[in-house]
C-alpha cells in the first residue's frame, strides 16, 4: 500500500536517495530542502527515474524553529495524514560556533532539535496513521561523545566534530524517550527508531571548516570511496528504505538500526536514564513555544 512519506535533507546524499528509492517503491514522497531551486530540481530528477508522479516539495530551513513550523502548516494544508516522517537531514557544522536565531547552537538546533520539533508537530498527523514511523538518524560517531550534561548548548565545545558526536548521541537518546512516551499515552500505532546509515560517500561535512587536516579527511575520504565505488549513499539508504516499509519492524519502537537493518545495541557508556530525561526536559523547554502556538 502506497505511504506518504516525508523527507528531511531529500535535496542531496543518502535523503536524496532515500527519495527517489521509496518514490520507486510507489509510495507518495515528500522531500524537504533548504533551496527552492534544488528542490525542484530533485523532486523532476525522481519523477522522472521512477515514472512516480506522487513526488512533491517542502522548504524549510531547519536551523529556524520559525521555518519548521512554517512547514508543518504547510505540510497540513496539504496532506490529511502521514505515515512515515524520516528526519534525515543533518550535518556537521565549523569549529567555529555559532548560534541559530532561537539561541541554540547550530549542531543541537539542526541535528537534535529540528528533528524532535518535527516529530511533535507532525505526530497528530501520524497517529492518523495505521503505521505511523519516524526514523532518526544518528552516527557511528555517537560512539566517541562524551557530552558535559551541564552545558547542552555545547559553548565549552571547540570542535564541530565533537559538536557533531554528541548530537548524534543526542539523537538516540530522544528517540528512545520519544518511544517510551509514546508507549506511556498509549499510542500503539506510532513507532520511532534510529537508523545508522554508515559511511556514504556523500557531500556530507565538504563544506564544513574544522582545520586543514580534518577538511582534508573528508575530501580524502570522498575521493577514496568513489573511486572506489564502496559506501554509496545506496547502501547509506538501505536502513531507511527497511525502516520506512518492512511489515519485519512494524510496531517495533525505540531501537538502533545499523546500515544492514540490523537492530543492534547503540553505545550505552554515557547512558543514564536521568541524563536522558535532563536532556529530554533541555530540549522541550527549547521547543515548548513553538509547540504551543498549534
Ligand atoms: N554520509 C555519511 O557518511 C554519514 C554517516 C553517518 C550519518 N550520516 C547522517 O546521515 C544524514 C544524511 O547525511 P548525508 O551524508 O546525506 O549528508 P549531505 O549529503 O550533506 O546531505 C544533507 C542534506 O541535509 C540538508 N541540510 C543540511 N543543513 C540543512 C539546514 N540547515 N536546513 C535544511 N536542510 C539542511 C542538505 O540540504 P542541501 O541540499 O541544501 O545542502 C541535504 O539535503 C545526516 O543526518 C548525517 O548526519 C551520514
């Protein structure tokens, strides 16, 4: 049965695939950009790969809470109910940081808080589905943050990669509190997981500006991976495309995917449940106003 399903970051990489993958599939596919222009572009490339004319757009930078609202209201307009929310988009930022308009460091505000906003937003519109899933995307990186619970707006943090870490673990511990609340208020046909694309030879972390040497092992190890034809943004979509459709993970809440669909355990070393309720009360308080404004 055909799904509506909206994606974040559908303009390039593993999204872009994810896309045209799912619009393959039959299912009615929404991409989300930042760029009107390349989003159009994006949504005809699919249309025409796939002979599926169900492919639409919505824009929205997701570094503003004001613009993530904009394209709920949208969203809403258009489509009276959605099935699978897949936030995907992400990235990691410079060494030096900086502050979105809603006073949230860029790596939290896009990686950690666009993703949760949307997902409380959207969630009357997926509980109006049988089969309602939101699929995070975290990091293998996840395995390497050690995140200072007293500073969750990351102003002591001098890396964007280390920056990029922490919300990557950030992400797997509010999907697990998403899935817990939803179990909580007894909503049993939304499920919300984690999925861990792998490397994907993508324009991910290009354009970002963490020091010669780092700058360097991302233009490396793009080059390497083309030239080599291994960790494709298809193979960096698998665990969507699985996530998103397989009746094998329906009903299945709260988990870690890696990049062979694959449920496995994610790093547990910083874990507490009071470190993720802290960061759960963190990012609510962040993003109350704009879920009161509904
Ligand atoms: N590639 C990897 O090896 C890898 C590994 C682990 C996890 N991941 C995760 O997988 C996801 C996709 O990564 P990718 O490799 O496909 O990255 P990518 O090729 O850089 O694509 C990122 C997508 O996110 C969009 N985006 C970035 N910042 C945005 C903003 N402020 N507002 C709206 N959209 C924004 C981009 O839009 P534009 O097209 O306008 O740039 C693009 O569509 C990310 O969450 C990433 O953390 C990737």
């Amino acid at each position: 049965m055909s799904k509506i399903i909206l994606i974040t970051g559908a303009t390039d990489g593993i999204g872009k695939v994810t896309a045209r993958e799912l619009a393959a599939l039959g299912h009615h596919v929404i991409i989300h950009g930042r760029n009107q222009q390349k989003a159009e572009r994006v949504v005809n490339e699919i249309k025409t790969a796939t002979g599926n004319q169900h492919v639409n757009y919505l824009i929205a930078d997701l570094f503003s809470m004001k613009a993530i609202k904009h394209l709920v209201t949208n969203f809403n307009a258009k489509y009276d109910h959605l099935d699978v929310l897949i936030n995907n988009a992400g990235a990691v930022l410079d060494a030096k940081r900086f502050e979105t308009e809603d006073g949230i460091e860029g790596t939290m505000a896009l990686n950690v808080m666009a993703p949760l906003l949307l997902s409380e937003l959207l969630l009357p519109k997926l509980r109006l589905s049988n089969d309602g899933r939101i699929i995070n995307m975290s990091s293998a990186t996840h395995r390497m943050a050690h995140p200072d619970m007293q500073d969750l707006n990351l102003s002591r943090v001098a890396s964007g990669q280390t920056r990029y870490a922490i919300s990557k673990l950030f992400v797997i511990w509010n999907t697990q509190h998403f899935a817990a609340r939803l179990q909580q208020a007894g909503i049993t046909n939304v499920s919300v997981n984690v999925s861990h694309p792998g490397m994907a030879t993508t324009n991910f972390g290009q354009d970002s500006n963490n020091g010669f040497f780092n700058n360097l092992v991302y233009k490396v190890a793009l080059f390497i991976g083309k030239t080599l034809h291994v960790a494709t943004p298809e193979q960096g979509a698998v665990t969507n495309v699985y996530l998103a459709t397989s009746d094998a993970v329906k009903g299945v809440s709260g988990k870690f995917f890696d990049n062979k669909k694959h449920q496995v355990k994610p790093a547990t070393g910083e874990y507490t449940p009071a470190k993720e309720l802290a960061l759960w009360n963190y990012c609510m308080e962040k993003i109350q106003p704009w879920i009161d404004e509904n």
